[in-house]
C-alpha cells in the first residue's frame, strides 16, 4: 500500500505484512489430545471411567449410587444450572468440586423432608433471604396457576 507524507507530499510505500496463517485444529481433535493427556494421570483415569457410565434413567436407579453423584449433567444436580434458553451454564459453587459437595442432589435434600431456610441456603450457597424470596415466587406462582395445576386444596400455600 502506498501513503502520501503529509509534510513532503512524497508517495510513501509501506513493507508488505504477511499475515500468520495459523493451522486451527477441529474442536474434536484438541478434545481427544487433552483427553489422551488427562489419561496418563491416575486420579483423571478414574474420572474418565466414572463418567463414561451411564446415566441413571429412574430415581430408583439413582438412589443405589454413591454420592456425592458426579452427573452434574442432571437436572436436579446442584453442582450447575443450565439455562435452555440461553444455553448458559451456571456454576453454584464457584472454587469447589462435585466431590467436595455436601448435597449434590435436590431430590436427595427432597426426600428429607421438611428443611429449614438455613439448611436450604448453605446447601444452595445463597442466604436466608434469598431462599425466603424464591419460595414467596413460587407459592405466588402456585396460586396463579393453580387451576393449571390441577391443586384443589391451597391450604398449604396459605401458611396455615
């Protein structure tokens, strides 16, 4: 490319830049290095082999395995949230692995029965508040919805 000096008025001519064609891998082939190197260390093979397991189908399968449950691709995991729409994904426990995890399963704190606000919010890593405000929305919402829902008696959502 030429450029004309603004002071000389002379034509300037710049060297040419030759730009780097970087050969890009396919996405499958860096995944598939990573995991040949990953396998070379024990405590990865392990997890390599625990995770190509299958998932459980029912909750009855689910409940004859070990926890903490290391399918965090479950819905009811709460390792991570996945947002369908956006297809973003949410870490619950930012600095902490599944394995480190008290609960891992909502349907696990479920069958518990009944839990305190506190408890709710140390296993969801929010506050009390927090907790307080997302159950206010969701009894709201049973109300809305109730005839959607098919519920006949709304006592329970009352408090009383």
């Amino acid at each position: 490319m030429n450029f004309r000096d603004s002071k000389t008025g002379e034509e300037v001519m710049l060297p040419k830049v030759k730009k780097s064609k970087k050969k890009v891998k396919p996405y499958t082939e860096v995944i598939n290095e990573q995991r040949g190197e990953l396998e070379k260390d024990p405590i990865y093979r392990d997890l390599i082999d625990i995770t190509s397991y299958q998932k459980p189908k029912t909750r009855s399968e689910c409940l004859k395995l070990k926890r903490p449950c290391l399918f965090v691709s479950c819905k009811y995991h709460l390792f991570l949230d996945v947002n369908p729409e956006t297809k973003s994904i949410k870490f619950n426990f930012p600095g902490k692995e599944v394995w480190e995890l008290k609960e891992t399963c909502a349907l696990d704190v479920a069958d518990k029965g009944g839990v305190t606000l506190e408890e709710v919010g140390a296993i969801m890593n929010l506050t009390r508040e927090r907790i307080r405000q997302v159950e206010m929305r969701a009894l709201q919402k049973l109300r809305q919805n109730s005839s959607k829902y098919n519920i006949k008696n709304l006592s329970f959502l009352s408090g009383k």
